[in-house]
C-alpha cells in the first residue's frame, strides 16, 4: 500500500472507564472514534475509520 497524508496523522488510544473498552481518537479529525475491546482493534479500526472519511473528502 502506498503511503499517504492518512499515514502521517497521529492516533491516540485511551481507556473508556464509561463504555469499559478502549478508545481510538484522531486528533484532526475530533469527532471520529471507535470502541473496541483492544487496544490494537481500537487503533486498526479508527485508522479504517479515517481512511473512509478522507477517501470521501479526497484526502490522499
């Protein structure tokens, strides 16, 4: 897969005492989020999240 901007942005995964999973946040883009049961699915899944969002916004 080829880099792009999505590739330079910065991730943030924090616990969720409230939903009792893992967060994962993108700074740039604040009102993204997912929900997971790992930190490792929260951080793949709202990198998805951002690739989607940005392919619709043509972000690449």
């Amino acid at each position: 897969m080829k880099n792009t901007i999505i590739d330079s942005y910065s991730y943030r995964i924090a616990w969720s005492g409230e939903d009792n999973e893992y967060v994962g946040l993108r700074t740039e883009f604040p009102s993204l989020s997912w929900l997971a049961k790992t930190q490792e699915e929260a951080l793949q899944r709202i990198k998805e999240i951002v690739a989607d969002v940005s392919k619709d916004m043509k972000i690449t």
